[in-house]
C-alpha cells in the first residue's frame, strides 16, 4: 500500500491519537503511564511542540498539540520508539507496539481546538472511569491548578477566561466525549468511544438505530457519516445492517 502523505494544517495544531497495535494494551500499570509522561516532557523540550491536552487511555493516547516547526513527526517518533523499548523490557518481549502511522488530524479553527481539547478529557468519563476531574492520567488536573511541566495552558483558559470558564465549557460535554465540528473520526475510536458519541449526537436511539422508523434512521445514519465514522462502524454500532446503512448514504453523499 503506498505511503500516503499526513495532512498538514496551516494553523499548527493537531490532534493526535497514537494507539496500539490490533488495539492491544501500551499500559499495564501507573509506573507505565509515569513513564510516558515523562517521555512526553522529554519530547517536548526536545523538539518544541507545545502540548495543550493529553489523556492516556488502556490501548491509546489523546494528545493536543501546536507544532509551529514541523517537528510532530520527530515529537512522536521521540515518544513512541523510547516508550516501546521500555515496554518491551517490562514485559520480555520485542517489536513495535504503536500502530503506524500514527493518526492525527489538523485543527483549524478555535471551536475545533476548544472541543478537541473538551473531548479529550472528557475520555475517562465516557468509558466509565471517572469524572474527567478526578482522572490522575489526563490534563484536565492541570486545568484545575495542578503544577505540571507538560501541559501549556495558558492559551486555552486565555480563550475560555480562566479556570471558572474552563470548567463551565468542560459541563457541556455532559460527561460524553462528543464529537466535535469539522472531525473526522473513524479509524482511532473503539467502538465503545464511538457508541458513547453516538448516544450523544442523536440520543439514545444512537444505540438502536435500526428500531426507528425509515426517516429517523436515514437522518441518523447521514448525521454520524458526517461525524467521520465509517459505514462498518456505523453499523457494529447501531445494529443497522450494511445495505441500508449504503442505502441511506447513497440518498445523502458526504
């Protein structure tokens, strides 16, 4: 399959999602996470890219991330190579475990960082850990007053008028990690990610789309393409079948 080339974005902000390969586990335990972290300071005095978000789930990353330089690839290969060769000593084995490449995805516009920034944190929640303010492994503490070298936060409560905003944005998520505007989404989400957004784009009959009526299930269908999930998950998710999930695409092209 031949290499194609990663979007580049005029503005310099990305959001990146390094996961897994054959979404298997990349952390076992806290001292793992610390690890990374850490690899991810490292990184960032480094290369320069400024880290505005982060989340460390099971079998994945959340980062956002400006990156003025065209240092993103050099960042994550900094990350990536360091942390697989610990992981690997850990549990006595060899090889890559970061699929690649990585995915990411330009942000362009404010909204889209500010709810980048929201969904990422809102990670925990949505898979039923914890509110984002009492998960120990994403940024959103940093948000809250935690002292921290990795997080730059500056920018982002600048946007929102400082913590008290910041915390009244994070509510609208309604502890579901929305999709967020302009995102295309399929290829990273786990189909339990991608359940819990759906829930939230079209309310519970996300779950159970194929029990709606003709109309109903067209315009959802159309409403989570335009989200960025492709027509398999659209369907593993909401029991649909494939012929009429294409049906109903067909009628509405993206």
């Amino acid at each position: 399959m031949p290499h194609v080339a990663r979007a580049r974005g005029e503005s310099g902000y990305y959001h990146v999602v390094p996961k897994g390969i054959a979404d298997q586990l990349i952390f076992e335990n806290d001292l793992d996470r610390s690890m990374y972290l850490e690899l991810l300071r490292k990184a960032k005095a480094e290369t320069g890219v400024k880290i505005h978000a982060y989340c460390l789930m099971s079998n994945h990353v959340h980062l956002v991330v400006e990156d003025q330089d065209g240092k993103l690839s050099e960042f994550m290969k900094f990350v990536t190579e360091r942390y697989a060769m610990y992981y690997a000593q850990q549990i006595g084995r060899t090889g890559g475990i970061f699929r690649k490449p990585f995915w990411s995805e330009p942000i362009e516009s404010d909204e889209y960082l500010l709810c980048a920034v929201r969904y990422v944190h809102a990670n925990p929640a949505a898979a039923g850990i914890c509110p984002a303010s009492q998960y120990e492994w994403s940024s959103a503490k940093d948000y809250l007053g935690r002292s921290t070298e990795i997080t730059d936060t500056e920018m982002v409560l600048g946007m929102l008028d400082g913590r008290e905003g910041f915390i009244e944005f994070s509510k609208a998520t309604n502890a579901t990690a929305t999709a967020f505007p302009g995102s295309r989404l399929s290829g990273h989400l786990s189909d339990d990610e991608a359940l819990a957004i759906a829930k939230a784009v079209l309310g519970e009959k996300g779950a159970n789309l194929a029990a709606c009526d003709k109309a109903a299930r067209a315009a959802g269908i159309t409403l989570l393409a335009e989200r960025g999930f492709s027509t398999l998950q659209i369907c593993r998710i909401t029991g649909v079948s494939r012929d009429i999930c294409r049906a109903a695409l067909s009628r509405n092209p993206q």
